[in-house]
C-alpha cells in the first residue's frame, strides 16, 4: 500500500511556513510532508529531514533539491544533525509519530500480524535487538509490563506466560508464530471490540519497545523547542494515546506558568511559558478517514515559540 500522509494540508499551515525559513522534518517517511513544505517555502528557504529507516533514506535520494538536506537518523538526534549543519534556530518541526504504510505492508519488516514475516520491527534494522531477540531474552515480569504498559493490553500477564511456554518448545521467530501465540492465550475473551485482531496491542508493545518511541518522542519535544526561533512553529502527529499524552503535556506544561509561582512578582526567566498552544487538536475530517482509514487515530497538536 502506498503511504498517504496523514493531515498533510493541516500540518503544513500549522507550521505557518516562512518563506525563508529552516524547516526540519524529523520523521521524513515516504516524504509526503516534506514535499508540501518544499512547495511552500521560497527559494532562499531550507528544510532539513531526519528518518532512521533506510527505506526513507532512499526515497529522499529522488528528492533533487537544493533546498533539502537528508540525515539517516534518530529524530532524537536533532541537536547533533542542526549542529553539523552549522543551524543554530529553525522556523519549524514537524514530528509524524508512528509507522508509515510501507513499514506494515512490506513482510519483511515484520511489524504486522496480517503477514508472514521475520519478527523483527526495527525502524533500523541496523541498530538494536528485534522484536524476537527481545522475546527471546526477557522474562515474563518484563513482557508482562512491555505488554501491559506500551500495548494497554489487559490479558498482558497471560499473553507474556504463553510467549514463554512457546518459546520454551521452540524459537518465536515470525510474526505469525508470536500471532498465534498471543491468540491462544487471549482465546475467546471478550475484549469489546471484534474488530481488533487478538494479536494487535501486543505487536504494537514491542514495536514501541524495540524502537524507543515513547523515549525518542520524550527526548525530540525539548531538543526541538530549544530550536525553534521566536515565531517557529512545532507541529505533533500521533497515532495512539501513550504518544500523544506525552505531546500533551509536554506542550501544555511548556506553555503554563506553574500556579505556584504565578503569585510572585516576578517570575523566574527559567520558569516563565516558553510556548504557545495553536488549537486544542485537529484530528481527520471523515472524508480524509474513508480515504485513508489508518488516519482515524491521528491528532495533530501544534505550538509557537514566545520571544
């Protein structure tokens, strides 16, 4: 399935592109957004894209630019890619959480419970231990708790029981091995929505475990905003709760004064808003959900840099 990205009009105005400004994309994908931000900006303006999949490093190879610059990397690593850039500010950034189409749809990858594949998960199969070196080394406690925590997952203790058991018998090494696996010990429990495959929170756990996801967006929030010049913009993509409950609060606690300290008169430089919220959320119009149906989780959060 091609990759169709997801609010592609909204994120773009929420970055409210300068016409000479620096603009990174941390997420660059299948490069959906970053082509709207190159049709928007002048041709003294710059847009600087972060992806860690090899797959996105070649299609941003078909980019021919002046104005863009591709890193194979993390998004967390944006301090160091700006550094090498000699960028010290930038207007905008834009992070588009999750998985594209290509990564699910594409076997090999092993992020779906739909294909026979290797399990493996990686975003970079270059660096870290797959989803099956991961299932393969952990005790129950800690699937347990991937599973639980990153999947919200309520049969997590009997799914991680049943991983175990399986693969004291033998090796979990695809992905429809871990699939039944996780089948058999849901079983015929209700979960409340049929629609669910059993075997989805559990994929999505270790795929955010494998990958660092809840930490790289943890860790790209306030690298990003350090960035930004008075006026830039930060634009979120998310695709499930536990990602954009960081967005949320990060953005909120980065546009608050505490309470607290609200009552002084004057209040510390360091403590004082640094952000600025636009809108409450802007989730896909049904007409863009029938379209794209992997759109129907996405909200789009965004703020401004204060002076």
């Amino acid at each position: 399935m091609e990759h169709v990205p997801v609010l592609l009009h909204e994120a773009v105005a929420a970055l409210a592109i300068r016409s000479s400004g620096i603009y990174v994309d941390a997420t660059f994908g299948r490069g959906g957004h970053a082509r709207e931000i190159l049709r928007a900006l002048g041709p003294a303006g710059r847009l600087v894209a972060l992806d860690r999949d090899p797959d996105a490093e070649r299609a941003a190879a078909l980019i021919d630019d002046a104005r863009f610059t591709f890193h194979r990397a993390w998004f967390s690593a944006i301090d160091a890619v700006l550094d090498a850039l000699d960028i010290a500010r930038i207007d905008g950034a834009l992070l588009d959480l999750g998985v594209s189409s290509p990564q699910l749809d594409d076997p090999a990858r092993g992020f779906s419970y739909r294909f026979e594949g290797p399990l493996d998960m990686r975003m970079d199969p270059s660096r870290g231990e797959s989803a099956a070196e991961l299932i393969a080394r952990a005790d129950v406690r800690e699937l347990t708790e991937v599973i639980r925590d990153y999947g919200e997952e309520r049969f997590a203790q009997s799914i991680a029981r049943a991983i175990a058991q399986a693969r004291a018998r033998a090796p979990i090494a695809t992905t429809r091995q871990l699939a039944d696996v996780v089948a058999q010990a849901v079983g015929a429990r209700t979960r409340g929505d049929w629609r669910q495959d059993p075997a989805a929170r559990t994929f999505q756990a270790l795929r955010i475990a494998v990958n660092r996801e809840l930490h790289e967006v943890a860790a790209a929030l306030p690298a990003i905003t350090a960035r930004l010049a008075p006026g830039g913009r930060l634009a979120v993509i998310s695709f499930h709760s536990l990602e954009d409950r960081i967005v949320k609060r990060y953005l909120r606690s980065r546009s608050q004064t505490d309470p607290r300290l609200a009552k002084l008169p004057s209040v510390p430089a360091a403590e004082r808003p640094v952000l600025r919220l636009i809108g409450r959320g802007t989730r896909p119009s049904a007409a863009e959900i029938e379209l794209n149906p992997r759109a129907r989780s996405a909200v789009l959060r965004a703020a401004e840099r204060l002076t």
